[in-house]
C-alpha cells in the first residue's frame, strides 16, 4: 500500500509539473492534460480495487474495521468528485491557475486519506495473507 501511495504522489507531481509548464511553447513532452488523465486513472483504479477487492476483505477478516473502512469509502467519494471537478474543467478550456487549484484540492483530500490509511491499515495488512488475489486486485494498477 505504501509504495502505490508513493506513486501516486509521485505522479500527481508529474500532472502539476505537466499542468504549470502548458503555456511554454515547448511541449516535447506531449499534452499536460495526458499527465492529469493518468493521474486520475491511476488514482480512481486504486481506489476501485481497494473497494472492490481489499476492503472486503479486510472486514471479512476483521469486522471491528468496518468503521475505519467506511470513513476511507467516503474519502474515495469525496476524490472521485473532485477528480471529476478538474477533469471537466480541463475539458471546458479552464486555465492553468484553475487546473492547478483541482490539483491542490485533490492532493489535500488523498493526502490526509492516505496518511489515516496507512495509521490504520498498515499494522492489519502486514498480518494478512491472501494468497487468492493479486496486489493489482487489491492496490489497482500501480501495485
């Protein structure tokens, strides 16, 4: 869970990087808005599959998590929204400043959510052994 986390800073810091540079007439690295794209894939695939694979399981394994759990689908809810803010912003044409304060909100919200995640969470995985689903079932495409 800590490295997908670490990815996934890492590639919002690409987007925001992507996003600031856009004015420069230079764009070898190709269309920011591909960076933000994968960004939020990458962060909506890892939150999909900790619904959908890992946290069943965690609270089939431990009902007293069931609380913590919830509180985590609720922040899913709350980045899903905010990631569908930005990208229909970047569709409609919003300028770099505007791009950047979705980031910001973002980066805020999946900061603070992987931070009570990995509080709670990390202790409980390390003692899991699922043998019956791959990390990329459980932590989405970056695992």
């Amino acid at each position: 869970m800590r490295e997908v986390h670490r990815k996934l800073r890492a590639a919002l810091a690409l987007a925001r990087e992507a996003v600031e540079d856009e004015g420069e007439a230079d764009l070898s690295a190709g269309d920011p808005l591909l960076y933000c794209w994968g960004f939020c894939a990458a962060l909506d695939g890892h939150h999909r599959s900790e619904d959908g694979g890992l946290f069943p399981r965690l609270v089939e394994l431990r009902p007293d998590l069931a609380p913590v759990i919830s509180r985590l689908r609720q922040d899913h809810s709350m980045i899903n929204h905010l990631i569908g803010e930005l990208q229909h912003a970047a569709k409609n044409g919003a300028g770099t400043e505007e791009k950047l304060r979705h980031l910001d909100g973002i980066e805020a919200v999946m900061e603070t959510h992987f931070r009570y995640e990995e509080r709670k969470l990390l202790d409980v995985l390390d003692t899991v052994d699922d043998d019956t689903a791959s990390p990329t079932e459980l932590y989405g495409p970056l695992a």
